[in-house]
C-alpha cells in the first residue's frame, strides 16, 4: 500500500487548529490604498475554514502534515 500523498498547495494554504483549520484570506498583498483601514484590519486575522469545505482539506492534510 502506497503512502498518503500532502496536497502541497493546501499544506501551504492551511493550519491545524484546535477547532479545525485556519487560513489567512485573500486581498492583503497588493493595491492596499483603495481599500479602507477596517477591510486591511479584518484580513489581518485568519479565519476559520467552513464545515462545507473542512472535508475536503482534511483529505487533502493527512494526519502528520504540520
């Protein structure tokens, strides 16, 4: 039986968390002057990923992904 393969993209998009997994959102990198101080405030913090999605990026992090 072959090993369980880390979906590399996701390893680097997602984090174990106590309540699931978290990510940092979108729309924080580039062109930040047109947008206000509150919307930059609230991406600051990571999210936590929906139960809608938690399925799909379980499978995609195995058990021994940090």
């Amino acid at each position: 039986m072959s090993k369980i393969k880390t979906h590399r993209g996701a390893a680097k998009r997602f984090r174990r968390s106590g309540a699931g997994f978290k990510y940092r959102p979108a729309n924080k990198n580039h062109i930040l002057t047109k947008k206000s101080q509150k919307r930059k405030r609230h991406l600051r913090a990571f999210k936590q990923v929906s139960d809608d999605n938690k399925r799909s990026v379980k499978r995609m992090l195995p058990k021994k992904a940090r």
